[in-house]
C-alpha cells in the first residue's frame, strides 16, 4: 500500500474513530467540566431556621390572634457550568429511635415530595440565589390544637407538640404520617434531577417537646437539627449518629 493510501486509510479511520466515539468523550466532558454542582447547606439558625407568625381571625370575633411557630429549612445551590434540570426533593426514609436509643425505620412510611418555592419540581441556574427546601415546623400547642390536626389516621389526637413534615397538601393521606412526636428522628432525602447524580442527606432531629417561645432555647435546647451526607449504612443508635 502506498503513503497516500496509509494516509487515506489512517484519515478515513480518524474520522470513523470521531463519529463513534466524538458523542461519547463531549458528554463526559460535559459531566466533568460543565455539568450542574449542586450544594446543600444547613445551620440551625437564622435564616435556615427561623420563627414566623400565624394571623387568624376568629369568627366570633374581630380580634386577630397571632401564633408563633418555628421554620427548619435547608438551602440548595447550582454552583455548576449548566442549568439543573428538574430538580425535586424527596423524603424517602423516616427513622425514629425507640425506648432503647435504638432508630428503627417507620416502615407505614412512603416516599414524599418536599417542596422547592411551592413546586415540585423546578429548573436550578448557575448563578442564582439558592434555594430554601422547608424540611418542617413545630407551631405552638395552641395552633396546632385548634388548625393542625394530623390527617395520619393513627396519629396521637392529644399530642399538640409535633414536628410537622412540610409536605405539598395533595400529598397528605389518612395513610401516611405527617408529622413527629418528641423524640430523636431521621430524614433521608434525596434530590434527584435530570442532568445530575442523586444528592443524598441524612437529617437528624432532636425535639424535646419542650415549647419555648425564645428562638435562642428552641434552636440550640428544645429542637436540634443536624445534617450530613447519607452514610449508606443502616443507623443503629441514636447515641452515636454524628450531630
């Protein structure tokens, strides 16, 4: 075979090698260089956690009642090259420990949509500001008494100290709990999206059922979060998972 020929040759396989294999090298530069980065941050504090304000107005009555509740959020931010595609946040595992610190997964339990901005599933620029993710609130027993019923057919009617899961409202069954006693719990979440790999965090809450109206008490004594990345591995006491 002659030179011109090799050339031909080695041209037509070059080209060949490009057609095959050109769509499989832009697509992992594209994961690596330029896909979406998505960050999650927690601190429990303001504004992650913070108080707010019910206004309700009775029937019988002109005079507004005003009842305190405290907000636990966490946020996420794109800190990638390329928009985050369909992003959703799911609650997939509910864990309570028992009389033993010993967690066991509520196994009633089924996986459920938190909300991004009121929406289930939302599109995250490089860029933007983040994102708050309401994990869930605990409103003070009053409120809950008289507004926040549990829809979970099982719930403790006479408990008005819950930490109530911030689900979307077409996602609330007489099936599925809505809400925590006092206690030690863990959330397993995880966002998921189109264009990235699954983010998975493990929450850990302690609530005292201790109702305090002074954000410094609630945040640091009465009701503790923690976050961290989802370990993989089954949690056995609530003594030794990391706060």
């Amino acid at each position: 075979m002659t030179r011109p020929e090799w050339v031909q040759v080695g041209a037509t396989l070059f080209l060949g090698s490009i057609a095959i294999f050109g769509p499989y090298f832009a697509e992992r530069f594209r994961n690596r260089f330029l896909a979406p980065r998505l960050h999650v941050e927690f601190k429990n504090e303001p504004p992650y956690c913070h108080p707010t304000r019910w206004v309700s107005r009775s029937r019988s009555s002109d005079v507004d009642a005003s009842y305190l509740a405290f907000y636990f959020t966490f946020s996420i931010e794109n800190q990638g090259k390329s928009q985050a595609r369909s992003c959703e946040v799911v609650l997939y595992e509910v864990w309570t420990a028992d009389e033993n610190d010993e967690y066991r997964q509520v196994e009633d339990f089924s996986p459920t949509n938190l909300t991004l901005n009121n929406k289930l599933f939302v599109n995250m620029n490089p860029g933007r500001p983040p994102v708050h993710v309401a994990i869930g609130h605990i409103s003070e027993p009053e409120y809950q008494e008289k507004f926040e019923p549990s829809c979970w057919i099982a719930a403790d009617r006479s408990d008005y100290k819950r930490f109530i899961l911030d689900y979307a409202p077409d996602q609330r069954y007489f099936s599925k709990i809505d809400s925590r006693p006092a206690g030690r719990h863990l959330f397993k979440l995880a966002i998921v999206g189109e264009n990235f790999k699954p983010v998975r965090k493990q929450i850990e809450l302690h609530w005292t059922g201790k109702w305090t109206e002074d954000t410094g008490g609630m945040l640091t004594k009465e009701a503790v979060l923690s976050m961290k990345d989802e370990p993989g591995d089954r949690p056995t006491s609530a003594s030794k998972t990391a706060r």
